[in-house]
C-alpha cells in the first residue's frame, strides 16, 4: 500500500502535467481540436464495435431504437437533426421525425435485424418481398401521407420544427450479409418503385457508417 508519501508525489506529476497540458493547449488551439477529433473517430469506432456485437443479439426494437438515437450519425450526413418529438400526430408515432439538410422533415423507420426479407419461392424467377416487408413500407407511405396532412397547419408545422414537403422515408430492415448480386439487384428494382421510399438492410448500414469511419477493408 502507498504511503502519504507516494501519493504527494503522484499528485505533484499529476498537478505539473495538468498545468503543462493547459499551457500547451494555450500555445496550440490546433492541438485540442486534433484532441477532439480523435475522440470523435474513436467513438464512431466503438459504436461500430458496438453495432456488429448487438447483430449477433436477439434484441427487441426498443434496444435498437435507443442504439440509433445515441449513435444517430449513422442515420447518414442527409439528417442533421433528429428531432425530440416523433408523433406525426395524435394516433402515428414514427421511429424518428429527422430534419434533413435541406431543412425539412423527413422520417426513418427502424424493423429488426431478423425480419425477413425476400419470400423463400421467386415468381416467375422473380424476387418477391415477403409481406412483412411489404407491411412496413405501407406503413412508411401511410406515415409520409399523414405528413403530409400537417404542411398548412401553423401550430403543428411549430411543434414539429421544421418544414414539410414531399418527405420521404428511410426503412431499415433486415440483412443482407448472405445475399447474392441477384438479391442486391432485386433490392435495387424494388427502391426503384418507390418515390417516397428506400429500404436499406443494417449490413448496409453498417458498410456506410463503417466508411464514414475509414474503417480499412469496409
């Protein structure tokens, strides 16, 4: 165990190097933001860690929800703002109202890793959706459309902070770290349906934030 002793010197180093630490950061303002960004890149790095670890989880909605609200720049650089009340209005709720950077509202809506994606029979050698998927982009478009309904009425355009027109919806939902380029495609066509709204799996999400990051072999 330390004496009296040892612990005054401890304090002394610790009180010099503080004092040095100030001076220099006085000396050099660059510094202290060199600091900054790269506790910012490191937490990005931990959330990332964090992500692929809940993956391998069986978790409910509520845990990735809350994931996605503390780690909300993996939602992308088109959100700059991610908005404290999510009621749409009194019966629709969404997961996320976000102001994107052209200053309007726009809505993301987060599924499970394990919601299935595609029916396990093409028709007619086609990749079909399976209907649970094809529930939650409904449920986007009914959002996008209750939206909508707000754009004229000046009490809810101040609660919701921002303006609204033609928002779309960003739906996250499913894996795809098994799927073949006849997959990708299929997801490909189907966004392309939509004029509202895109569907990306957490893999993709993922591959971006990891990007985003500089993450090597991403």
């Amino acid at each position: 165990m330390a004496d009296d002793s040892d612990v005054s010197v401890v304090q002394a180093l610790m009180q010099r190097n503080r004092a040095e630490l100030v001076k220099l950061l006085e000396c050099e303002p660059e510094f202290l933001r060199d600091i900054a960004t790269h506790a910012e890149h490191q937490r990005r790095l931990d959330a990332i860690a964090e992500f692929e670890n809940m993956l391998g989880e069986e978790l409910p909605e509520r845990d990735w929800q809350k994931w996605f609200q503390t780690n909300d720049w993996i939602l992308g650089s088109d959100f700059v703002d991610v908005q404290d009340d999510r009621r749409i209005n009194v019966e629709n709720i969404a997961d996320y109202l976000v102001k994107s950077v052209d200053q309007h509202l726009d809505i993301i809506e987060i599924k499970l890793p394990k919601a299935p994606f595609w029916c396990d029979w093409p028709d007619h050698e086609n990749l079909v959706p399976r209907q649970e998927l094809v529930r939650s982009v409904v449920q986007g478009q009914n959002y996008v459309y209750e939206l909508e309904l707000q754009m004229n009425i000046n009490s809810e355009l101040e609660r919701l902070r921002g303006p609204i027109a033609k928002p779309r919806v960003l739906l996250i939902y499913g894996r795809s770290d098994s799927w073949d380029v006849d997959r990708f495609r299929a997801q490909r066509l189907l966004n392309a349906g939509y004029t509202d709204v895109q569907v990306l799996t957490y893999d993709q999400v993922l591959l971006r934030a990891k990007r985003a990051a500089g993450v090597k072999g991403a």
